[in-house]
C-alpha cells in the first residue's frame, strides 16, 4: 500500500514541490526560494525558515483511536479541523510551544495549525498577515518554533482541477437549459418518461430559458 502512496505523489507533485525538497537541503530554506515559491512572506524576514516535512502526508505519529489525529487513504487524507482559533489564541499556542506545525491552506487567508498532539486548528488570518505573524517568532539564529510548510501542491492541484471541472459543467449547464447546445438537462421520473418526451418533441420547460422568455414578456408588454 505504501507503494501505492508514493506512486500517487510521484504523478501528481509538481515541480515546485522538487524545488522545496533542494532548498530544504541541510535543513535551511533561503529567503529567495522561499519568496518564489510562497510568495506571501515579505522581504523583513530572516534568511532561514526551518521545515523537512511533508506538505502533504502526515508528519507526526498519530492516535489511531483519536478522529481528530487519524489520517486515512494511506494517509493522504488528514483528519477533520478540532477547532477554530482566532489569532491572538494561535500566538498563545505558539508562546506554550504547542504547535508542531503552521501551513497555509489551499483556499488562502486561512492557516491550518497542528499541535504536537496531532490536533488541527483552523485560524482565519489574511494572507497578508502571515508574514508578519511569522516574523515574531523568528529567533536570532533564523529559528522557529514550529516547523512552516508549503502549500500542499495535491490538494491545491485537486482544488485547481474541481474549479475547472465545475465551472466548465455550469457553463454547459446554463447554454444547454437556454438552448444554445442540444443538451437535453430536463429531469424525468422514469426512462420511460425521457423517450416519450424526446419522441413526442414535449420536453420538459427549462428553468432558465422559461425566465428569460417570461422577463422579456413582461418588458414587452
């Protein structure tokens, strides 16, 4: 199964996922690479930002009884988000050295934090502001006290392609249900139903197209 894991990284990691495991040589990650493939953290930060992980499967030892730590599918689904947090919550957190890890999430303005327990917080900070979060807890050797991962490139691929494929099915959607396309979007009760209509020519009124016809109707009159 484990072959399985890698084979599913090997096709779907992306390339800058092979410029983070270069610069994550000897542990260090410079400012330049971290601007290019980030580009979120500004030009006040520290030469060194500390990470070895995995953006995409799980980095610590979990508690298998435990939901909220278990990952599942060979560990490429990560557990479900234990809480919300607000900012000055995630700091305190950090000040205890409780976090294990901080990563932005796909979807942007949001940051995924796991504690050393194998928990998941979820903290809704702009991503503007997460540089400046992060400056404060750069120590004087370029250290944190966390570990900072990229992006997950999987789940950001994934996102990337659902967006695609749903705006391309509403596209079609829409231009069929006016007609534009021959596409029949109708919904039946029975197939019987389906080959009656589309042999006697008496499908079903659109949604849309009906609307339209009833708008330009009423601006008619």
């Amino acid at each position: 199964m484990k072959f399985f894991k890698f084979l599913y990284l090997l096709f779907f990691v992306d390339k800058s996922v092979c410029m983070w495991n270069n610069v994550f040589l000897n542990n260090q990650l410079d400012r330049r690479s971290f601007l290019t493939l980030n580009s979120l953290i500004t030009s006040n930060l520290n030469n060194k930002v500390f990470s070895t992980l995995s953006p995409s499967l799980n980095n610590i030892e979990e508690k298998i009884d435990d939901p909220y730590t278990h990952w599942s599918f060979f560990e490429l689904a990560p557990p479900p988000i234990k809480k919300t947090i607000t900012k000055d919550e995630l700091e305190e957190e950090i000040n205890n050295n409780s976090i294990f890890s901080l990563q932005i999430a796909i979807q942007h303005n949001c940051i995924i934090a796991t504690t050393k327990e194998g928990y998941r917080y979820a903290c809704l900070i702009s991503d503007k502001e997460f540089s400046s979060l992060i400056s404060k807890f750069i120590g004087k050797g370029g250290q944190l006290p966390f570990y900072l991962l990229p992006i997950d490139p999987i789940r950001s691929k994934i996102r990337k392609f659902a967006q695609i494929f749903f705006s391309i099915f509403a596209i079609g959607y829409v231009a069929a249900d006016l007609d534009i396309i021959d596409i029949d979007t109708s919904s039946y009760s029975s197939i019987k139903e389906r080959n009656e209509a589309q042999k006697f020519n008496k499908k079903p009124r659109k949604l849309l197209k009906s609307l339209l016809e009833s708008l330009y109707n009423m601006t008619k009159s």
